[in-house]
C-alpha cells in the first residue's frame, strides 16, 4: 500500500463549502482511479496550521498515474478554497502493522 500526504492551509470561513466540493466532485474521480482506496481528510483547528489529506493507494505507479494525468484537475477545483499552495509528500505504507485497517479498507 502506498499513501500520497497533501498539506495546505485552507480558508477555514469556507470549510462547509471545500467538504461539499471534496464529497461531489474530487471523491467521484478519485473513485474512478485505478488503485485508489481511501481519503482521509484531516482539519485543523486554527487558521494557521495545515490541512493534511492522506490518500491511500494499492500501489506507488497508481498514485504517480494520478498525480501526473488527474490531479492538476482536483488542484484547479480546490484552489479557490486554499490560502497556500498544495505540497505533497509520498510514503510506503507498513500494512504489517495495521492489519484491521487493511481489513477494513479490503471488505
């Protein structure tokens, strides 16, 4: 499993509206990419600090096919709603010691 780190700082004045976006129309194309598992979107609690969504990906090539052909597109729709730009991070992901997570996401 590999997992993709998005940080940024949101307009937290606009959180109910970016939830609203992400639902209808980022999830549906995340959905459609090959070896996409799961989001977890984690909110801040004051203005200053970062968003960090985490995606969850079968494999490293699934989440790079994503970054280079879809995510310019996810970027465009959810610019309005950041005050900084997006950064990203990737890390393979130790399911060994996860396991009922991975259970979870594979039920």
């Amino acid at each position: 499993m590999f997992a993709r780190i998005v940080e940024f700082i949101p307009k937290l004045e606009q959180k109910e509206e970016f939830v609203k976006v992400v639902r209808n129309d980022v999830l549906p194309m995340l959905k459609k990419q090959t070896g996409f598992l799961e989001i977890l979107p984690l909110f801040p609690e004051t203005k200053t600090e970062k968003m960090i969504t985490i995606t969850l990906w079968a494999e490293k090539r699934d989440a790079e096919r994503y970054e280079r052909e879809m995510y310019p597109k996810v970027e465009g729709i959810l610019k309005p709603y950041l005050t900084t730009p997006v950064t990203f991070k990737h890390y393979n992901v130790e399911t060994s010691v996860c396991q009922h997570f991975v259970e979870a996401l594979t039920a």
